[in-house]
C-alpha cells in the first residue's frame, strides 16, 4: 500500500491547469502546421497563421491561448494500492482548480447554479471529476479545459443497429454542419460510439485526450476516423472564414453497448484542444 497525502493532487492539478492553458500540446501545434501547408484557400491559410502565431505567443509568455479559459474536466485513475491521506479527493482536486486559475490569471467562468442564479464561484470550481480505480499503486490525472464556444455545438444522437456506419457518419456531420464556424475552427472532434447516452457523451470527452496523430488501434475505427476527418473538410468550414481545413483530427472511443442500440455522441473542441496529464 502506497500513501499519497492529497496536497500533492492539488499541487499537480494547479500546475496542470496553468500548462493547459499556456501551452498548446505539441501534436495539435503540429497538425496546425501541417493545416497551413495543405490548406487552399489564401484567407483560411492567412487565419492559419494568426491561429499558430497565437500560440506561439502564448507559449513564450505563459499567458492563455483563449480568452475562455474553459470548465474543468478531470479523469484521475485511482490505483487501488493507494492510499490517499488528508482529505476528500474531490476537495483536493478543487482546490488544485482554484489554486491554478487563480495564481495563473486564468478567466474564471463557472456558475454555481444553471438556470435561475447564475452567479460566478469566483474561482472556476467545481469540476467535472471522473474517478476510475485501477490496479497498481499510482494515481493518473488527465486534466481537460473545455471552452463552451465548442463545447455548446456538441451533440447526441441516438441510433439504431440498423442505422450502421452510413449513420453514425450521417449523424456526425450533421452536428459539424450545424456548429458550422462557431467552434472556432479547424477542430478536434471527440466521437463516443456505444455504451448508454451518458456513456457515449463521456467517451467523446475522452477522445478529445488522444493525441490528434494517433489513430484508433482497432482498425475499422481508424479508417472511419479518417473517413469522418475528410467529409468534415469537404465541408467548406474551413478556419473559421472558409477553407479546406475544417478539422485537424476526428477520435473516436468506443464501448459495448445493448443489442437494441448504438448511441452516437460528439463533443467538437476548438483549435485551441487544451489538456494536460500528471502521474503521482
């Protein structure tokens, strides 16, 4: 058994929080490289270049690559040979929020109640916190900031088995034909298949995590994320004014799911697709 007082959590969570928001990770710099090079339209390639020397700036100077500086999402993989001491996880996991959106300026935008008070908590908590216990002794955190100008243009579609790959390719361009330019473009679109609603909804949020150079290991999902990636720049989106980048990547995660069903989600993050991981 493995002790790990719960002040370090927060301490990584902090830490990760300002990461996410500073430094675009280094495959989806990668891919808006190679977007600009592809790219055919001269107003997308001109978009293209403020997009990259944006985050090249905000890189150089720890400052955030966006304005929104997004909802936390949070999947931590508890190892049952842990032993965690101190307090309550999510507390820490909190705290770490509170502690990094505040030393690191970042703009706070929670809530505390949806609908009839919306009134900001002041320091960006609480997050979404999804809890796994896996085998082993060590604690592993992915740590996703989610802008809601994406966020907002997700969606859900609920399939049947009869529906097939022609369906779930149907259902997920019609939610990219309806977000349109309003994600901020090009995108990273996290596809969940499978599962229950709620579960295909999580999933796409996990998919968001996958670098956007690694394809799905099994092999008729990688092909169809490569299918679903060029009906998406066959669009005309493009960089938000028009162009043939429309998406740099589109990762799907799947799971079982009832014989009766096939649940389709899809979450679309911007150009700015933050995240951040720490091992404990």
């Amino acid at each position: 058994m493995r002790t790990i007082d719960v002040k370090e959590i927060t301490e990584a969570v902090a830490r990760m929080c300002k990461e996410a928001a500073y430094y675009l990770p280094k495959d989806v710099y990668e891919a808006l490289k190679k977007g600009r090079e592809t790219e055919q339209s001269p107003v997308g390639r001109d978009v293209l270049d403020q997009i990259i020397k944006n985050s090249e700036i905000a890189r150089s100077e720890d400052r955030p690559i966006c304005q929104d500086c997004g909802l936390v999402i949070v999947f931590v993989e508890v190892g049952q040979d842990v032993h965690l001491e101190g307090g309550d996880l999510n507390d820490a996991i909190n705290a770490g929020v509170a502690k990094g959106y505040t030393e690191g300026y970042l703009r706070k935008s929670v809530v505390e109640e949806p609908l009839f008070n919306r009134k900001n908590t002041g320091d960006n908590t609480p997050a979404v916190i999804y809890t796994k216990i896996v085998p082993g002794d060590k604690v592993h955190i992915r740590l996703e900031p989610k802008g809601f100008g994406s966020e907002n243009k997700g969606g859900i579609k609920m399939l049947v088995p009869a529906d097939g790959v022609e369906g779930v390719k149907k259902a997920v361009l019609d939610i990219i034909l309806h977000a349109g330019p309003n994600p901020c473009p090009p995108m990273v679109v996290g596809v969940g298949i499978g599962g229950t609603m709620d579960r295909a909804a999580v999933l796409s949020k996990l998919a968001l995590l996958r670098p956007t150079n690694v394809r799905n290991a099994h092999p008729e999902y990688a092909k169809l994320e490569k299918e679903i990636l060029d009906l998406i720049n066959q669009t005309g989106i493009g960089p938000q004014l028009g162009g043939t980048t429309s998406a740099l990547a589109v990762n799907i995660e799947w799971a079982p799911t009832h014989i009766a069903g096939l649940p389709v989600a899809v979450t679309i993050c911007c150009h700015a697709t933050r995240h951040a991981e720490s091992t404990l």
